[in-house]
C-alpha cells in the first residue's frame, strides 16, 4: 500500500486525536501540519493544544465544539514555555507583561514555533499570568507516567516580589488530564525567572509555581488599575482569531465574533443560584409556517450554550392547559443565535398557538447539569525537589460547583520538606472552591 494511502488510514481528519512526539524524526510544529496523524506529530504539547482550539471552532457565533479533542502524549521530556503571554487592553490593544505594545502576525510557513527561542510564538498565547491554557475540554493522555516528564521553562523569582506566581497549566471545564510526571525546571538547562528573555539554572525555590489552575473566564483582566473589560480566556481566543488567518490555509471567518470562549469552559458542571430567566417573546418556525423549531428571546442575556439543559415554564398559559403542555418541560438547547435569542426543538409542530404567550414564562438552567464537568486530573505525580505547588483551585476564577477533581495525584517528591510545605499552603486558596480527592 502506497505511504500516502496508509497515512490516510493513520489520520483523524475531526482532529478528535492529536499526537505529540518531540523525539520522532518526521515531528514538526509548522502551521502546515494539523498533528492528527500518527506518522506527523507536533513536537510541542504547546502547539497541539493551539491546535485543538482550532478544531474546535465552527463558522457561526456561539457554536464551537465542545470536549472535542484528546491530545496523546509519547514518552519522553515535553518542555512547557509557560512565560506569560500577551494581553489585550481596553482599546483592544496587545501588550506584553511589561506593558509593551505587540502584534500577532497570522500563522505562515515561517512562524517561529521552536520552544528553545526566547522569541517563540507559542507563549504569547499563555495567560497574561503565566501558562498554558487547556481549552474547551481538551485532555491530555500520556502513554507512561514515568517515562512522559513535564518540565517548565519558566520559574518565578521567589525572591522578587515584582514577580507574580504562575502555573504550567491552566484547565478549563470537562478537561482530562491523566498519566505523565512533572519536575522542576531542567536542572542541566536554564529556565526564565523574570519578565524578560534572561535565563537562569532552576536551582531556587519554586513555590511561585503551580501546576494545575483554573483558566480564568470570570473575572476582567484589570492593569494598572484599569480595566481591561477582557477575561484571560477571552484574550485567548481573541489572539488565536489573530493567528489563524488566510496564510495559515484555515482562516477564522469574522474573528473573535465567531472565536469565543463556550460557556461550560467555565462554567463547572452546572450553574447555581441562577434563579429565572424571564423569557420576552417566542414563535414556532416564523410564527406563520409552524416548525418544531422554537425560538425564544430572553429579557437578559441567557449565558446558555448548545445541548444545556433547560426547564421551560408558563410558555402560553393564558391560552389553555393544551398550548401549556406542548412548549414546557425539560429541554436542552439546540443552537445560540445571540446572548439572548435561542432555539429549543418539539417533537412535532405545535397544534395551538405558533407564537404562545409570555406572560409569566421562565427559562431556568437544570442545576448539575452533565453538559460541562470538571477537570479532572488524575495518576499524575509531581516529583519537585524545589517546592513547586500541585493544584490551586481559585473558586473566583469559575462558576458552577467550582470543582476540581483529583484521582491518584501528586505524588511529591520534595527536599526541605516543612519548608516547602509552608510555601504550598502559603499559595493554596481554598476560598470558594470545592475540590474532590478520589
């Protein structure tokens, strides 16, 4: 069988398996290659993880794909650039962490992607704090947990207090992560300390570092005492909306419009204390030619997403108990058309009225819902010699139960054991937070 015909074979055009090799001889990270196929990985989980966002993207505002994606990772050390990236300000201008104004140039055939460049074009994609976001429910599998090492390339300074914390991975909603071990900064290499391209050897103490925390799509980035009316996740996707354009062969059609953060990346496992969403208006089909298609306009905005499970109530109670039953009871959401129109499907063509009454009617979201999920993190280990943290579930970064769930994790391996323990509860917020250890 021709070579072509069996890479065909070996290839996952949905992009639903990404693969990550840096020690395979036929591994690259140009734009060309999508990484869906055996015999071309990344080399990098960096640009693996870019590329899942993009084929998670649908044409069409509020409809990318969620829990799409499961990137396997291949024994060996996978180096983490987790420096913070850009930042978006109030008039959408980029900058850097030191203010600086930047570009973001589309992806092309000559875009630097190699991690051992201090002027790589991975990290500017990082959280404006420092690391590497997991999008949309990506998971991350490695084949051996002894054998498939992270290590970061960046280490805060922990004796400058100008120097924030940071992480390696930043988790969103329903994201898998399972099987690999993560060590300090590369003890025989150099790591960056600070928010400049100068390195260091990582023999510091890390407790400036986490390695697993929430990404942030709740709270506005906020500089200089300005805010940024931007989430961290939010910059994301308005930087990746950037990237991929006509040179990289995969445009996003409209930008950020149509690139945007889903709700259940945030919202963790279900919404609580929403209360009632009061509906203003809803039709069958165009409200002449009834279909079981319904639409419904909200007075607020619904922050509901496809395939949500909703509770409809007092849809065309004024109209008689039939018209009641046919438009009300449990549904999930079919597609979003803006922050306050949606479209929910009957099993046939209403009967009664095609535009019911409003008066009195509800949208409430189903608390728990299954439509998100918490990360979950499990038979990971972190063996740090210096004192990095493992988990830091801030519960203001998240809405929903806020969980984060951890399954045989974080064995740690650490020196000067009391001292870094002091330093990792130092840096561990439980506030609003619920973490479940299995």
């Amino acid at each position: 069988m021709p070579l072509a015909r069996l890479e065909n074979f070996l290839k996952n055009l949905n992009g639903n398996i990404i693969y990550v090799d840096p020690n395979e001889l036929d591994s690259t990270d140009s734009i060309e290659n999508r990484g869906n196929s055996r015999l071309r990985p990344f080399k990098t989980i960096q640009r693996a993880l870019i590329e899942s966002a993009r084929f998670a993207y649908v044409a069409g505002t509020n409809n990318d794909l969620f829990d799409q994606t499961t990137i396997l990772l291949s024994p060996g050390t996978h180096f983490i650039d987790n420096r913070p990236g850009y930042w978006v300000d109030s008039s959408n201008a980029l900058r850097d962490i030191n203010g600086a104004t930047r570009t973001i140039t589309e992806f092309n055939v000559s875009t630097n992607f190699d991690i051992t460049d201090p002027a790589n074009q991975l990290y500017i994609y990082n959280s404006h704090t420092g690391g590497v976001i997991v999008p949309k429910g990506t998971s991350l599998v490695a084949q051996d947990l002894r054998k498939t090492k992270i290590r970061p390339k960046y280490v805060p300074n922990p004796l400058d207090d100008n120097i924030s914390a940071a992480s390696i991975f930043q988790l969103t909603g329903a994201c898998y992560i399972y099987g690999f071990t993560i060590f300090d900064g590369d003890p025989i290499g150099k790591v960056y300390n600070g928010y400049s391209s100068n390195t260091t050897v990582p023999n510091f103490s890390h407790h400036k570092l986490t390695a697993f925390e929430y990404a942030d799509d709740t709270n506005n980035i906020v500089k200089n005492n300005v805010d940024t009316g931007h989430t961290d996740l939010e910059n994301y996707y308005y930087k990746l909306s950037l990237a991929y354009g006509s040179q990289s062969s995969r445009s996003v059609i409209d930008g950020y419009n149509n690139f945007q953060p889903n709700i259940d990346e945030n919202r963790i496992v279900g919404e609580l204390g929403t209360g009632n969403i009061v509906i203003t208006s809803a039709v069958s089909g165009n409200g002449v030619s009834g279909t079981p298609v319904i639409t419904i306009q909200t007075q607020t905005p619904h922050n509901l997403s496809p395939f949500t499970p909703i509770i409809i109530s007092g849809l065309g109670q004024a109209e008689g108990p039939t018209t009641e039953l046919e438009y009300n009871g449990n549904f999930v959401v079919a597609q979003v058309v803006s922050e306050t129109e949606f479209t929910y499907l009957l099993s046939n063509v209403p009967t009664q009225s095609l535009v019911p009454s409003v008066t009195g009617a509800t949208i409430k979201v189903i608390s728990d819902t299954v439509s998100s999920a918490s990360p979950y993190v499990f038979n990971c280990s972190l063996k740090s010699v210096y004192g990095m943290n493992g988990l830091h579930a801030d519960g203001s970064r998240a809405r929903g139960f806020k969980s984060m769930v951890t399954a045989s994790l974080l064995e740690f391996h650490c020196k000067k054991t009391i001292e870094h323990l002091q330093n990792m509860m130092k840096y561990l917020d439980l506030t609003n937070s619920r973490i479940i250890l299995v």
